[in-house]
C-alpha cells in the first residue's frame, strides 16, 4: 500500500516546505545523525538545525548517508546571534554542512545586530546559496521593523506554538504577510501534562492514533510546520504518521479550547544579551 503523501506549503520565495520535519535541538552529534537517518529513512524530508545547536556537520553526514538526491531534502539552519556581523557565516555554515544550498535560514533570536544579520542572509539569497530567508523568536513588533527595512521578505517565523500556546491572532497577522509560522516545542518539549489531556486520549482512540499524532495533526490542519525532536526510533516514525486522517471542525475547537498563553521559555532582555556574547564552538564539533 503507498503511504499518503505529506503536505507541503508554497513560501513567499516559491519554494515547498513539507508540513513536518525532524527537529535537533540539544542533540550531540551522534544524536542528530542517528535521528536524521532515521527521518529520512521514515520519509521525512524536512530537517531543522542551527549554527548553535553544533551538530550541523552530523546532519550533513545524515544527508549523504541517505542516499538522497541533495534536492529532496528541505534543509533549514540558524545564524546565531555572535555570528550575525561576522561577513562569511553563510559560507562556514555551508561548509559544515557539507551542501552548496540551505533552503530555508533564520535569523535565531532578535538579538544584537540582527539588522546586520538579515543582511547576510539576504545577501545568500541572492547569491543562489539560501534558497528561502526567515526569522525565529521575532515578536510582532520586531517583524514590523523587520519589514520596515528588508529587501527581502521573512518567509518563516518559527516560534513557541503548541496547544497551550497558539497565538490565534498573531497568525492572522501572520499571514496577512506571507509569513508561515513553524511551531517548536510543538509538544511541549515532552510534557506529559499537555500531551496526556483527555482530548487527546478521546480523540487518539476514535481515530487509532496516538495523542502525540494528534497534536501533530491538530499543527498541521492550524497551519503550523511542525518540527518534533525525538531520539526514539519509533516515534520518530510514528510522528510521521498523520497523513491519513482529518480532524473535524468540532475536534479542532475542543483543542483551540485547550489555548492558555502558556510559554515553557521565556525571551527577557538579559537572555538576549547574554546570546550576543555566547560563541558556539562550530569548529570543534564531531
Ligand atoms: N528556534 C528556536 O529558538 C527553537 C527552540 C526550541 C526548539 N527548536 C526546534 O524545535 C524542535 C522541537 O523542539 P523540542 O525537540 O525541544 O521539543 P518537542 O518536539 O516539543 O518535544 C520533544 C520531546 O518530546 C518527546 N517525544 C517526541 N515524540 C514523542 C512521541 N511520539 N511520544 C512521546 N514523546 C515524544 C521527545 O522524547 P523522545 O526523544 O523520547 O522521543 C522529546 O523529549 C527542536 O528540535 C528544534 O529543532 C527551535
């Protein structure tokens, strides 16, 4: 039997974003690949890294050992604030990478000189080495300036979404702008308290899922991309298993019910500041 196909959206820049991918965040590098491979292997072809996670260089390995033409795999990656004045960045993270084009980068936190940033990926734009440009942990007013000054549109905000924290109105805004909003933490970093609510659990058994299938499905049908990070085999392909069944009007309420402006991080000025000082060790990852 041929599985269903994943979803997919059209970004502002023309490109096709699948509607989930594999998430990496603290994972070694050993980790990242591991996780990788099997996402790959599962049929995912969207895989979400950044400079300060330091393990790029193992999803490159994961790219290659796929087997995978470079073209079937959606690779997204994040300039880190300290990186953000320095000239080659694009170039460093290329070569760790070991690909000649990142499809998606984002600007990870609106930190220090992110106007200095953003002209760096735009500049990778344009020279062909980017093929789509965004921004993470932007608040609205950040994004307004943003487009107050771009040359080049954001075309992804990836920013804390799950059930406990959806932003309805901020995704209307959003997408008045051609701006696809992609959920970390879309699980709740793994909290059990938002993963185990008996919707879940009533909705799992109807529909022969698990919960965590349903949360995923419920992103996707709000129109969030979705970037689960797991370590486990199973789920990983599990997690990728939501593209045969549909929520109904009713469902997708009882959830949006859940909504309670809930933040597990919380973006304060010293954080940001401190993101500016902060070097990850690029070079010295495995
Ligand atoms: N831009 C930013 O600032 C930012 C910040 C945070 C995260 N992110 C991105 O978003 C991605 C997702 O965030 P995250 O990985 O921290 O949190 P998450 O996806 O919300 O949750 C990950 C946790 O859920 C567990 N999990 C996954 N699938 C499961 C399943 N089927 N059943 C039970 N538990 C399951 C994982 O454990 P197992 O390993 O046991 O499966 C892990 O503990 C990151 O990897 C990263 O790429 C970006």
């Amino acid at each position: 039997m041929t599985q269903p196909k994943a979803e997919t959206i059209k970004l502002n820049s023309g490109i096709e974003m699948t509607m989930e991918g594999i998430g990496t965040f603290l994972f070694t590098p050993d980790e990242a690949q591991a996780s990788c491979e099997d996402a790959l292997k599962d049929g995912y072809r969207l895989i979400d890294t950044a400079n300060a996670y330091v393990n790029e260089k193992a999803v490159g390995r994961a790219m290659k050992k796929s087997g995978l033409p470079r073209e079937e795999i959606f690779l997204e990656t994040k300039l880190w604030p300290s990186f953000y004045e320095k000239e080659d960045e694009v170039d460093q993270t290329l070569e760790r990478l070991g690909t000649d084009y990142i499809d998606l980068m984002l600007l990870h936190q609106p930190a220090g000189n992110w106007k200095a940033g953003w002209r760096q990926l735009e500049k990778g734009f344009k020279e062909g080495k980017i093929k789509a440009i965004g921004i993470s942990n932007f608040n609205k007013e950040q994004i307004e300036e943003l487009l107050d000054f771009a040359e080049i549109k954001p075309a992804v905000l990836q920013m804390e979404l799950h059930p406990y924290n959806q932003e309805p109105e901020f995704k209307v805004w959003l997408k008045e702008q051609g701006i696809v909003p992609q959920a970390w933490y879309p699980l709740g970093h793994g909290d059990h308290k938002l993963i185990d609510e008996p919707v879940f659990t009533r909705l799992a058994k109807k529909y022969g899922k698990s919960n965590v299938q349903i949360i995923l499905r419920w992103h996707v049908q709000d129109g969030n991309v979705v970037i689960p990070g797991s370590k486990n085999p199973a789920h990983i392909l599990s997690n990728f298993d939501i593209w045969d069944f549909k929520l109904d009007d009713d469902e997708m309420k009882e959830i949006a019910a859940l909504n309670q402006n809930k933040h597990y991080y919380i973006s304060t000025p010293e954080l940001l500041a401190k993101y500016v000082e902060m070097v990850p060790d690029v070079d010295g990852q495995k």
